[in-house]
C-alpha cells in the first residue's frame, strides 16, 4: 500500500508545472543568455531552450541552389540509413541531456527523402525516443508514393499518429523534377499547392495529420515575389511561412554579390504585405531579434489577427501573467498531466484567469466578433531568420571559444547572437550545443570531409577503407 505521504509527492511531481529536468534546462539556458535579450518578450530559457537539428547525417542533396549552405563536397557523401539512424540517436540523447525534454528538432543535413523511408521513420522514431518533436527538412520533390511508404509500417498501418515537414520551395533552387530551372516565385506555385495536397491526402487515406511550414530563402531576386508567394499558398495547409534572407554561407561557387543589399525591414515588409496585417514580432521573441522574428497568430476568415499585439500594454500583461502561471513548455505531457497542471498552475496565480479573459475578449473583437468564421481559422506563424555570413561566425565563435579579442562591430554582433542562438545541434563528442550558423558556417567543410572518407561515394584514393571510427569535427 502507498504511503500518504509518498502518494503526495507523487502527485505533486504529477501535477508540478514544469518537471525538474525541464525546469533545469530552461534555468541553465536563460543564465547562458546574454543580458541584452533577457526581456519580459523572451520565450529562450522561459518557455523553451530553443529549436535543435541534426548535423553529418545525410549532407547529400539532389538540388543544386544557389545559395546552397552545404559545403562544396556534400556530395561526395553517400546516403547511408545504419549511420543516420546510429548518428541521430546518438545527438538526439545528448540534446535530451543537454536541453531537457520536449524541444523541436530538425531532422536536416542534405536531402532527407533520399533517405530510404524506412531509414527515414527510423531517424524520426529515434527523435522521439529521446522527448524531441521531430521535423523533417525537404524540397519537397518527392511523390505520394515516398510519403506513405515512410508513415506507414509494412503491414500499411500508420507508424505516425502525426508528422512534421519543412518544405524549402524557391526559384534559388535549381533540379525540381516539374520546374527544373524557376526564373521566378511564380512558376512554383504549383509545386507548393502539389506538396500540400499530398499531405493533404495523407490525412484522408490514413488520419495523419502534419504540420507542414513553407520555407523560401530571399534574395533581392525574389524579394518582391514574397506577397505573392504568401497570397497564393496561404490556405493550403501551410502552418508556417518562414523566410531566410540569403547568407554568405557553404558552397562559395554559388554565392551572388548581392545579398546584403537586403535589411530585415525590407523582407518583413513584404511579409507583412504578403500577411495582409501588420505583424508585430516584440510581443514574444525568440532569441535574438537580429536572428529572429516571429508572429504567431491566425487566419479568421480574410483577416490576420496576431496572438499578441505588441503595442496594446492589455495584451502584455496577459503575456506576463501567462508566463508566471505557466512557466516552461506545457504541451508535451500526456494529457491528464497537462489538465492537471493547468488546474495547479490556475490555483496558484488566479489573476491570470481574468488576464487570459481579457485577451481572449480582445482577440474575439479583433477577429469581427463571435460572428467571424471561427470554425476556418488557420493557425499560421511567420518567421523571417536571418542566418549570419561564415566570415563573423567564425570569428565570433573563434572568441568563444579560445577567449580572442573582438572588436569589429560585425563580429561583436555575431558573439551576443550565437551567445543568444536559438536554434543549435547537437555535439556530444565535445559536449555542445553549437549554433547552426556555427555549424555551417565553421564545422561542416570539416565534417563533410571526414564523411566523404567515412561514406564515400566512390572509391578513394585510400581504397575506398572506411576510418575505424568517428572523428570528431574539431
Ligand atoms: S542559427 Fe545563427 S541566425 Fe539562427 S538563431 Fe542561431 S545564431 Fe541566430
């Protein structure tokens, strides 16, 4: 028979709001953060420790995009199903160690469809194992056939109860089997509402549903395309539009002279015209503001409504509130769980019932009114994530990690950014989670060569002899 008191603690450990790990981890992260970004807006270190991703997996890719971040040699590297699995099990515990559970995690390197889809599920599964919330990085040119062979076991049942992809289409990628050479964001229009409707179809045929997030690089080539590409794939299924202004980053042979000619404000102008709304991205910050802006919020009808607007103080005490009641991650448990320690958290800090009342009114008015077409609403996210160039990566990373002096105003941004990254992979081999652009940027012209002796293509001049182990990037 249990004790009272050892039913009390598990009860109380059942219905605390944030597990100790998950506690420890978000504690751990906001102490790493530079002060600059420790705002009442920040979700780093509060709500999350940040996206992951994979990393010298499968860096070979079918494309040729210009830009393209991966190194020169990705594809002398062979697709290999034992090394990705072995590899992202391996990084996807240390992330687990690292940063607690329930963190969002790319499963990217190259082109994650040329993994057989059995490998593919595998590589997905073993995320999952280890309390991470898998998202698998494509251009999307793969057919029905690849999707379901990958949801579904052997006996055509679903492995996946839900899945996640970010589907990169844009006319700076060169090799799409229908639009093989775009000149512009047009011509993939398409192809955009083709990779929808198969997952589309995938939730008909077998009840699995997907997040699917749209991503397009940006360059001044495209720039003004970007409304366009918003208006036309909007209600196609895509929870998040996400665009990356092109970086001096990976394969130098496909770089143009112009990408800085881009701010921020130019690019998150044209998603805004594209939204339709304003977008305010300082109500809840992901990081840093140079790296990321993010609003989240949806569709009601024709009408963009944000969750938060950042200039109405009603909608940040809400925020406020809400942070203080619910600290940490709270939509990983099992459902019981998550009821409980809503009911504890509620308990707690009863002002946020009226907090949340209020925003809930202020957002029903924005949407038209109860009258509005709630049952079409369409949850959709915008994010504009500016990856830095190699050149300060590596010199602000180089003081990072040797303690050399900074004083270009470049590299002195780039330290505070990767200091306050928000998106990083997993190293277990020197026990870090380094910044992606870090890993772009700095580590993976290093690791691809060492994969181009471990999983060559063809024979080498060492006689195609695999090395007897992993060798450590560094
Ligand atoms: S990957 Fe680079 S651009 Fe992105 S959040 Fe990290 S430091 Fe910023």
């Amino acid at each position: 028979m249990i004790r009272p008191t050892a039913l009390l603690a598990r009860l109380d450990q059942t219905t605390r709001l944030v597990s100790p790990d998950a506690a420890e981890a978000l504690a751990k992260r906001w102490a790493e953060l530079p002060a600059s970004v420790r705002t009442p807006a920040q979700l780093l270190g509060r709500r999350t420790t940040g996206c992951e991703g994979t990393h010298g997996v499968f860096p070979r890719c079918n494309f040729g995009c210009r830009p393209c971040y991966h190194s020169s040699d990705a594809n002398r590297v062979r697709v290999d199903g034992p090394h990705t699995i072995a590899t992202v099990d391996e990084q996807m515990a240390f992330a687990r160690a690292a940063r607690g559970p329930g963190a969002y995690a790319q499963l990217i390197g190259g082109e994650v469809s040329l993994l057989d889809p059995d490998d593919h599920a595998a590589a997905l599964l073993a995320m999952r194992r280890h309390g991470r919330v898998p998202m698998s990085f494509t251009h999307g040119d793969f057919d029905h056939d690849y999707l379901e062979a990958l949801a579904l076991d052997q006996h055509g049942r679903p492995r996946f109860t839900n899945l996640a992809f970010a589907v990169h289409i844009d006319s700076t990628m060169q090799g799409r089997r229908r639009v093989p050479h775009p000149t512009s964001e047009r011509q993939l229009h398409d192809e955009r509402a083709r990779v929808a409707a198969m997952f589309d179809r995938l939730h008909r045929d077998h009840g699995i549903t997907v997040y699917l997030a749209h991503n397009m690089t940006v360059t001044p080539a495209n720039l003004d395309e970007v409304p366009d590409v918003i208006a036309r794939s909007r209600g196609l299924g895509y929870r998040m539009f996400s665009f990356q202004p092109a970086a001096y980053v990976g394969n130098e042979a496909r770089w143009a002279p112009d990408y800085r000619d881009l701010t921020d404000d130019d690019v998150w102008a044209r998603i805004e015209a594209g939204a339709g709304a304003r977008l305010p991205y300082r109500g809840l910050q992901f990081g840093d503001l140079r790296c990321n802006r993010v609003t989240w919020g949806a569709y009601v009808g024709q009408r963009y409504l944000p969750v938060i607007d950042d200039t109405d103080p009603r909608d940040l005490q809400a925020r406020d509130r809400f942070f203080t009641a619910f600290p940490g991650p709270i939509g990983y448990a099992p459902l019981p769980h998550r009821a409980a320690r809503i009911a504890r958290a509620v308990a707690t800090h009863p002002t946020v019932i009226p907090a949340l009342a209020g925003w809930a009114a202020r957002f029903i008015h924005r949407a038209g009114g109860l009258g509005a077409p709630w049952r079409r609403a369409e949850p959709t996210t915008f994010v504009l994530h500016r990856f830095m160039d190699a050149k300060a990566t590596a010199a602000a990373w180089d003081h990072l990690e040797h303690g050399t002096p900074v004083a270009e105003p470049a590299v002195v941004e780039a330290v505070e950014r990767l200091q306050a990254c928000a998106y990083s992979m997993p190293h277990p081999e020197t026990g870090q989670m380094v910044p992606a652009c870090v890993q772009h940027g700095v580590l993976d012209p290093i690791e691809t060569a060492q994969l181009v002796e471990l999983l060559p293509r063809r024979p080498t001049s060492n006689g195609n002899r695999p090395p007897s182990h992993r060798v450590p990037p560094q």
